[in-house]
C-alpha cells in the first residue's frame, strides 16, 4: 500500500527553503525510504514527484540519493541521519539557483 511518507519521516520548516523532510528517529545508512518520482513514458518522460520528492531540498553534500527502476525513482539513505536531520538529495532533474 502507498504511502506518502513513512512513519520515520515528517515533513518540517526548514532553513534550507520552505519546508523539508526530516527525520523523527536515527535512521541507518543503506534504508529505503520510498518512492520520489514517477517518469510517465506516454506523456513524453514528464517527472511527477511524489510528496517525499516534492519535499526533500537540494545539498551538494546529500544524505540521501534516488535511483531508478522500472520508470520510477526511489529514495534510499546513503549514510546515517539522526534524529531531527533534514534528509537531503543533490538535484539532478533540475538546476538549483544560489
């Protein structure tokens, strides 16, 4: 069953840019976090985002990557977040303006 996000996450202010998805408890490196995006090969590979890719910002030092299967992006840790982090991604579908 789909679901926006997973208990271990909550979507909070942010000092990066509006809001942002944090963690409510430590979270190991190498845990799956869900889907972010949708890649729709009939609408000629128009992205859509899920609200966990909608809400995670932009680091040049991400805690978090996405990877893709079967046209759709994931959300995976790639080390460990604690308790109150903000998860980040490093943008790649979109250019960030400083």
């Amino acid at each position: 069953m789909y679901c926006a996000l997973p208990q271990e996450l909550c979507v909070g202010d942010s000092d990066i840019a509006g809001q942002g998805i944090f963690a409510k408890v430590d979270i190991p490196g190498g845990t799956y976090l869900g889907l972010s995006h949708i890649v729709d090969r009939d609408d000629d590979d128009k992205i859509y985002r899920t609200p966990l890719g909608g809400f995670l910002n932009h680091s040049n030092d991400p805690n978090c990557v996405k990877y893709y299967e079967d046209g759709k992006y994931f959300v995976k840790t790639i080390r460990r977040i604690n308790s109150g982090d903000e998860l980040f991604l490093k943008y790649t579908f979109y250019s960030v303006e400083s």
